[in-house]
C-alpha cells in the first residue's frame, strides 16, 4: 500500500462521507491535522 503524508493547502476528499476538506496545519510533535471544510468548518 502506498501511503502518502498530508500537506498543507491541499484539498482530501473523504472517502465514507464524501465530504472535501483543505489541510491547513500539521502539527508534527503530536501528528495533529487541522483541516478546513467547504463551508469554513474547521477542525482537528
């Protein structure tokens, strides 16, 4: 299986609800993403 790390200011869609979301932080020392949805959600 190829395994690709997330980046920043890309867009992912999810596969189980199909939802897009945008990276927009990676915090390294505990492996947290934070992420933005279409409508201006965001999340961790």
């Amino acid at each position: 299986m190829n395994t690709r790390m997330p980046e920043v200011s890309i867009w992912y869609q999810e596969l189980a609800s199909g939802n897009l979301f945008e990276v927009v932080a990676i915090d390294q020392a505990s492996g947290g993403i934070e992420y933005q949805l279409l409508d201006g959600e965001v999340g961790e």
